[in-house]
C-alpha cells in the first residue's frame, strides 16, 4: 500500500473542510483511523504541532470520497473500509452481516472467565454472522472444539474469512441452517453456546436510522413481532443441546430482560441472571442446564 505524506496543517485543514460538509468528528476520526491508518492519538498530537508530517495509508481524495458516500447516502464506514475492530483484531465487514457492535464485546467478558480452568470443552455461536463471537472464542479457547452457525451463506463466507485469518490454529466449523438445527449430532454436548439473536420488533425497524436500516441485513435485525422470536427459538432448544452444568449467554433489546429470562426460567435452565451492558442497561441473560456434574 503506497504511503501518502501531508503537513499536519495541511490534515487539519482537510479535516475541518470535511466537518463542514456534515457527520460527527468522531466518525471522520474513525475513518482517517481505520482508512486513514492513523491512530487517534497520533491525530490529537497534530493539534499541538502543526509542522508535524502524517503518513497516511489512503490520499486525502480517498478519504474524501468515501466521507461523501457516507454522508450522501449513509452508507456504514465499516462497509466502505471494509473492516471493523472488535476486541483485539480489526475483523472484515461487508454488508452481508451486521457489524459486530461494541456491546456485544460483553458477552465475552461474561463468558470466559469461569472458563480459564476449562482445558476441553465445545463451544457454540449461533447467529455468527461476520463470526465475531466466534473468532473471539476461537481465539480465547484453542483447544477446544467450535461451532459457528448462521443461516445466511453469504454471512458464513465471511465468517470464515474472519476465521481463518485470526483463530486459523484452533478447531472450528461453520455450519450452515438454523439455530440449533446443524448442531444436531451435538446435541447435549455444548458446554458454552453464545448467541447475539435478531432481537428488533418488526414496528421498530421503520424507526432505526439510515445507516442501519437501509444497509445492515433484516435478517440479522429483525426479531418478529414482539422481537423475541429468535430468542425463543434458542431458548427452547436449549435444554436439549447443552450438556449438563453447560452455559447460555445471549444478548437482547433494551426493554427484553424480563421477558427473555422469564423464558430460560419457564424451560427450566437455571442460575438465571441478567447482565447490564455499558450504559447500565440489561441486555444479556445468562443460563445454566441444570445438572451440575460439569467435568
Ligand atoms: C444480530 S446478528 C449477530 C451477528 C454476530 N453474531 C454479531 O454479534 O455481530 C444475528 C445473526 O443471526 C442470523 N440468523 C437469523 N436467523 C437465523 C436462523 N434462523 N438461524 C441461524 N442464524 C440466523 C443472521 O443471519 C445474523 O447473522
């Protein structure tokens, strides 16, 4: 990739012209960052030395452009750079899965650390898709065996790029169907099964904004009509596909902790709890099957 070389002043000025046009400071930062290759912190230090010189990995025209893609027709960065960071990589994104949000990040500290003892186990992700969950297990449980489900091929595919190139040592499949469905032969054998569902009542989806709405897929979106419906789904099977003592994390909408934890209580999973996201909000809920000889 050919390095590109300006005057801080220069940067500056580019930065200012672009924030007249419109958007938020914070996502032209996120784009000179992910784009741009250049680190925030790199960029406040411009502020105080004007006669710095920036490398940048993009020309400012580049960039340029793909801020009026985004502002013209709101298209997500994500898409138009092509990746994300999430946790410690920065994972490819494209319009054929959501981009993997920051809060979901949680579910992972949630997760693993009751694990660090854990040296062999089987892990599941349903509703992989840009299989961000599953490259963090991937990565976090190497020798343990993987499960990465979706039911959209084209979220598959990049799944598994984001697989190969970040847990390419650690045992993973991609399984292609619905839920629980393509983890039939193992069933009962799940000791961790993650799950990010499709949560947004369908009234909801008319009000989201431009940059969700129209480029994020419904499928990875849309929760039926009181939002539930996928969670419900995974709910039900869950007692049939963990194996005893085994756990269920699964993240939902704002307003759904009640609803979704009465539902692992009504199935009889246990040790039922809810868990807050950064804003203090309950957005995931947390379940075990019960029987606790758990080795
Ligand atoms: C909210 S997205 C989560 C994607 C990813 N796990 C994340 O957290 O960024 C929900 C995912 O569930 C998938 N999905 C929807 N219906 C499904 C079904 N019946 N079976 C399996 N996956 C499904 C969608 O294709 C989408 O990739």
């Amino acid at each position: 990739m050919a390095l590109l070389e300006f005057s801080a002043a220069e940067l500056l000025a580019w930065r200012r012209a672009q924030l007249a046009e419109g958007g938020r400071a914070v996502d032209l930062d996120w784009l000179l960052d992910l784009g741009g290759g250049l680190r925030w912190s790199v960029l406040q230090q411009l502020h105080l030395d004007p006669l710095r010189s920036v490398v940048l990995e993009r020309s400012l025209e580049q960039l340029a452009i793909i801020w009026k893609q985004h502002l013209d027709n709101s298209i997500p960065l994500q898409h138009l750079v092509g990746c994300c960071p999430w946790r410690d990589v920065v994972l490819e994104v494209s319009a054929a899965a959501l981009i993997p949000r920051q809060e979901t990040e949680l579910l992972l500290d949630f997760a693993l650390p009751g694990l660090a003892q854990q040296p062999f186990g089987r892990w599941a992700d349903l509703g992989t898709g840009s299989g961000a969950i599953a490259v963090a297990l991937a990565r976090a449980l190497p020798d343990w065996r993987g499960h990465a489900v979706d039911c959209s091929r084209e979220a598959l595919a990049l799944a598994e790029r984001n697989l190969q190139r970040f847990a390419p040592h650690a045992s993973w499949q991609l399984h292609h169907g619905s839920w629980w469905e393509p983890l039939r032969p193992w069933w009962g054998e799940l000791s961790l099964v993650l799950t990010n569902p499709p949560y947004i009542p369908d009234a909801e989806l008319a009000q989201l904004e431009p940059v969700v709405r129209d480029h994020e897929p419904h499928l990875a979106l849309c929760g039926g009509a009181d939002g539930l419906e996928a969670c419900r789904h995974v709910i039900d099977g869950a007692m049939q596909a963990l194996r005893p003592g085994g756990w269920l994390l699964m993240e939902h909408h704002h307003d759904q902790s009640d609803a979704v934890l009465a539902l692992m209580r009504q199935q009889g999973l246990q040790e039922v709890a809810y868990k807050s996201d950064l804003l203090a909000i309950r957005r995931f809920a947390i379940a075990r099957h019960p029987e606790h000889n758990y080795k």
